[in-house]
C-alpha cells in the first residue's frame, strides 16, 4: 500500500505533448528501476476552467496548452527522499536541463501528499 505520493499539475503547450510524453517515458522508467512503485502521466480530457479555481486556471493554461495530472507512488517519504535523490543524480534526468523541458516549470505545481485514505476495488 502506498504511503506517499509526489503529485503535479503542469501546462503543456500541444505542439511539445509527444515530446513530453518522450521525456516522461524515460523518466517513468527511471523512477521505477530505483523504487517508485507506480508513476502516472495524463493528460487533460474533461477540465474545464472553474468560476474561482480549476486545473487549467491554476497553471494559468494557455490556449494552445492542455493541462496534465501526474503522480507518482512510493512507499513511504523516506523511500520517496531517496528515490529521488538518486533520480536527480541519474545522467538520464540530470542531462535534461530546463532549457529541454517543454513546458514552462515556472508554471509546474507540485508537492508531496501523504494518502489519508486509500481504497482499492477487488
């Protein structure tokens, strides 16, 4: 069962979202070989902007952008510290630099959640 979770919310210009998706790829696959027990990616389907907040208002989305919704899964904080310890050191993650992300980070919203409750159909 997961104990932590890093979640994001982020603007992706629709011209980039494959070469985002490329990008997260290997960043997915990266996390995993180093422990993250599961690490999602999606992409704005049914967000429309809200009369005081919503997903595409928080990033300020543009309108050749689209919002997307990621997480990723660990075990504990402690496991999720030193998971991404080692992420940020990896030449895979350290090699992309801001100026290959294609979104603007300044816009990322991010953080880290501990699950207070957790269901799972059977």
């Amino acid at each position: 069962m997961a104990n932590y979770v890093d979640g994001f919310v982020l603007p992706i210009p629709k011209k980039n979202v494959d070469k985002y998706k490329k990008i997260a790829k290997l960043a997915a696959k990266v996390w995993l070989e180093y422990g993250a027990l599961e690490y999602y990616e999606c992409m704005g389907d049914d967000v429309k902007p809200g009369k005081v907040t919503s997903f595409p208002q928080s990033v300020k989305l543009k309108a050749d952008e689209v919002v997307f919704f990621s997480w990723i899964v660990y075990k504990s904080r402690a496991q999720r510290d030193r998971i991404l310890k080692k992420v940020m050191a990896d030449p895979r993650i350290k090699d992309i630099g801001p100026e290959m992300m294609p979104f603007d980070g300044k816009r990322m919203i991010y953080g880290g959640f501990k699950p207070v409750i957790t269901l799972i159909a059977k």
